[in-house]
C-alpha cells in the first residue's frame, strides 16, 4: 500500500488522481471531509496529524511506500514525528518533497534550511529514500489571480528576475513513478525543474495573450513585498522569503536541469499549457 501526506494539497492531490485505480492507496489529512472527491476504489481517507504520533502509526501500518510532504518551517518535529512513525511500522521507502534551493550553497535563509535539515533526518532514518527539489511551481501564479480579475494587473517584485518554474503535474508524475518503483529511484536526487526560465513578466505577457486582453505589471519595491509577506506570514518565514526573493532577483534559480524529461521520457511542461489549463482562474468573473 502507498500512503499519500498532503492528499489535499496540490502536489499530494494530483498524485492521487494518478495513482487511483492503480494500486491500494491511503491518503493522510487532517480534514478527511476534504478528501471526499479522491475517493474511490481501494483508496481510504485516513485522518491524522503530523503532531499526534498515534495517528500517524495507524495511518502507516500496512504501507510500503510513502510521499512525505510538510508545511511548516518552524519545526522539525513533523518530519521527526512522521519517520519514527514509518520505521516502527516497517515503511520501507519515503518520497520526501523538499527544494532545489537546497543545492544552493548561498542559500541560508529559514526555510531552505529547514528543507536541509529534513533530508537530513530522513538520510539518517535507515528507510529507503528519494529526494524530489522542485523549483518554484507554475501555481504560485494562481496568487496573482484576484487583481488579474479586478484591475487586469499584477504586482510583484523582481518582476525581470528568471525562474524555472515546474508544472506541479511534473512533480506529481516524477512522484508516482519513485513510488511505484522504490528500487529503481532509491537513493535518488531529483532537480525538477520546468523546460525553460521565465520571469514574472513573461508570465504575465503569456496571461494576456491567453486572456485576450493586456495585462500590466506593476513592480514592488522591496519594502512593500516584505510589508505583504508579513501581513501573511509569520515574521521568520517573511524574512526567509524576502531572501528567497532576493537570490532570485541575482540569478539563483534560472538553472534548467533535465530531470523530468529524462524520468518521464517527454518534455517537462511549459508555463503557457499550464496557464491555458488553469485559464478560468484568471478570467473576469463578474
């Protein structure tokens, strides 16, 4: 049995649909009731927390292989809690989605860290493991949809600044096959990484196009990004974006690397299918 944390967010959710039908799946939420539209055939919905070790060990009994997927950089436990719950119930193999930033030796801030230190407890856990580094997801976009709707404009800072961006269905493929094959990807260091490096820009010319209707780009001094990251995050993951942001702005994440062509044996996906796809997000609902 494959267990799935995450089965409600993008990447766990999409790797769901796939694998549905496929193989005996359980899906770890802490809101089963969100998980109702992924449910089906040999697929149970298992309720638990990352800080309740119980329920993580009944969620993990019976499973071979699991995509770990944590949220919250202020803590280690989470990821500690998960693996100690995998060793007692005889998991062999754990997919863990962390970031490519973790490759950057210039990268210090919080959260890259945090990712660093994960890898570091699952290397050290005796289990079987694959590492997938995703660069920032084509998604993240989806943040400019409301002022798109409203004013036809977006805002963001280091707006020229390139990125690699990955279409999460990328991540989602890359991920089902690790699972799916725990041998073959075992020891694995995945760089998942879009086909070619766009800026914020670009992806909004691309909308535009795609909308039928100009769009305009509205860059944010320093100061104000950081002011907005505040008003959402707590002040240390503000801090730690605000450096992310800024290693971006130097160049830090425009590196395409192979990997998803190379696993999936097709082009990794472009910005522009991915927008057509997620098009009625942005699009005047009034």
């Amino acid at each position: 049995m494959i267990l799935l944390t995450g089965a409600t967010g993008t990447v766990g959710g999409l790797a769901a649909r796939r694998l549905r039908g496929t193989t005996p799946l359980r899906l770890l939420t802490r809101r089963p009731d969100r998980a109702t539209d992924l449910a089906g055939p040999h697929i149970e919905v298992a309720g638990g927390d990352f800080d309740d070790p119980a329920s993580l060990r009944r969620a993990l009994t019976g499973v071979t292989s699991a995509l770990l997927v944590t949220a919250n950089p202020l803590t280690h436990a989470h990821d500690e809690n998960f693996l100690a719950a995998a060793r007692a119930c005889g998991v062999r193999h754990v997919v863990k989605l962390s970031s490519l930033a973790v490759t950057d030796p210039d990268a210090t801030d919080l959260i890259t860290n945090w990712q660093r230190g994960n890898e570091q407890l699952l290397g050290d856990s005796g289990l079987l493991w694959t590492l997938l580094r995703p660069r920032a997801f084509m998604s993240n976009t989806l943040g400019w949809a409301i002022s798109i709707r409203a004013e036809d404009v977006v805002r963001a800072a280091g707006g020229t600044a390139v990125n690699a961006t990955v279409d999460p269905r990328d991540i989602a493929d890359v991920a089902v096959l690790t699972l799916l094959k725990p041998e073959a990807h075992a020891g694995q260091e995945y760089a998942l990484t879009g086909p070619e490096a766009l800026s914020a820009v670009d992806q909004t010319k691309i909308l535009g196009e795609l909308l039928e209707r100009p769009l305009r780009f509205e860059e944010l001094s320093e100061a104000e990004a950081l002011r907005r990251l505040r008003g959402r995050y707590p002040e240390p993951i503000a801090q730690a974006l605000a450096e992310s942001a800024a290693r971006g702005r130097a160049g830090a994440k425009s590196q395409v690397d192979p990997a998803v062509a190379e696993l999936l044996g097709r082009p990794a996906g472009s910005y522009r299918p991915w927008a057509l796809d997620h098009l009625a997000a942005f699009r005047d609902r009034t």
